[in-house]
C-alpha cells in the first residue's frame, strides 16, 4: 500500500472513531453524571470538586527531522502533548492532543478549549458551600504548574502547619486520579511505543467567539476565571473543611 493511501486510510480510520465514540466518551457531563461526582466530591471533602486536570508527554519515537526542533522537550525527547480532564472513575471528561512537546503547560491550556463553554456562559451550573462560603464555581485539582485561577485547585508547596499537611496530603492523593486514567491508558494501547506519523493536516481548533457582540461577555468571565483572589479564598475554606470532616480519620 502507497504512503498516500496508508495516510488517507489511517485518517479516514480516525474521522470514524470520532463519529461513532465523541458522542459518548467525549460528551460534557449530563445532570445525572453532574451529581454523581459533585457526590463524591463531597464525600472526599472536595465540595464543587468535578474531575482533576494534567498534561503529559507522549513520546514520538518516528519524529520527522526537520520537526525534532517543535517536538523536543525538556529531557531531550520528541513527544507530543496530552492534556486530559477525568474523574474518579477513570472517565476522561476532555481530551486535548496535538501541541508540540517544546512547548510548556500554560502553553497548552491557552491553546485548549477545556473552558470554552464556561467562557461562553454555556458551562453547568453548579453552587455548594465551603466553610459557610458559598461558591458557584466547580474546579480541577490541580499541580503547581497551572495558575491561580478559580477553576482551579492546588496544593501547597511547602506545607508547615497540620492543617495545610492535611490538605496537601488529600489534594495530591485526589489529584492522581488523572494520571492513573492516562496511565492505565498508556498500559492497554501501548500508543507510547508504536511508531507514529504525521497527517500533514492542521489543527483546527474550535472558535470560542463566532460572534464579535458576545466578546465582551467572554471577557468579562475570563476576567472574573483569572481571580487569584477567590482561588486562594476556596483554598483556605477547603483548608478548614478537611480539617473539619477528615482531622480525625485514617484513610
């Protein structure tokens, strides 16, 4: 078989995947999926909790030469990167795939569409209580990489006081729920040693804004998703309601 039909074929291969599996294993979380992990997140005590968010490299074992420059990340490797939302239950809620691995995680999030709907008014609804706090936006845990935003939570670098040890204790535990999804992944594909060639064909993202009269709006939320303020308000109230519900127990 040709190279040319080899790339049609192995692109027509995915164009049918993505139209038979998006629906179902691509989808935004339905009210019912939206309460079964808001529960857990409870039971965790991570109210307002929906899922954990990260990245990682996959390693490109066939990188053309001329891409190796794109391509290569920081320990010298040729890889591509995957950001990845998923819960508890090993459910990938979003998937971003494709960026260089020269590039870093801030990168990467500024190229994804994982808070589109939020940005455009349409993400879900959600309000709990956090230490008599009340919050009306759900969030990722989160590593120390992502930025200060309030659809994000993250642990503490150095923590001193029980309370903090406490807290980065669960944050960190919960927060491995994305890596074993993408690990167990990796395990039962072995995609990371198969060899891998390029489509030729460029990304094309979905357009946040298709209407100029609503890039105000977009804005105003985007403003409002980068207070540092309320990030660090949810994180002292999450603080104090671990300690709360999870001071006395042994897990």
């Amino acid at each position: 078989m040709g190279k040319s039909t080899t790339l049609e074929a192995l692109v027509r291969f995915c164009d049918a995947v993505k139209t038979l599996y998006t629906r179902d294993y691509l989808r935004r979380p339905t009210p019912r999926d939206l309460q079964r992990l808001l529960q857990k997140a409870e039971a965790r005590g991570f109210p307002g909790m929906i899922g954990s968010i990260d990245c990682m490299h996959w390693q490109w074992k066939n990188c053309p030469t001329a891409w190796q420059g794109d391509y290569g990340n920081r320990k010298g490797q040729k890889s591509i990167i995957l950001k990845a939302v998923a819960s508890f239950d090993t459910w990938v809620w979003h998937a971003f795939f494709g960026v260089p691995g020269s590039q870093n995680v801030l990168n990467v999030l500024g190229q994804s569409p994982v808070f589109n709907e939020v940005l455009r008014g349409q993400g879900p609804n959600i309000t709990y209580q956090v230490n008599n706090t009340v919050y009306q936006t759900g969030y990722y845990l989160a590593d120390g990489i992502y930025p200060r935003w309030t659809t994000f939570v993250k642990s503490i670098p150095n923590p001193r006081s029980q309370k903090q040890k406490l807290f980065a204790t669960y944050q960190e535990k919960y927060r491995k729920d994305v890596e074993s999804c993408i690990y167990a992944t990796m395990a039962l594909t072995q995609i990371y040693e198969r060899p891998m060639g390029p489509s030729g064909e460029p990304f094309e993202p979905d357009p946040l804004v298709r209407d100029g009269r609503f890039m105000t709006r977009i804005i105003d939320r985007y403003t409002e998703m980068q207070s540092s303020y309320i990030h660090e308000r949810r994180q002292l109230d999450l603080m104090e309601h671990l300690r709360a519900v999870k001071g006395n127990e042994d897990e």
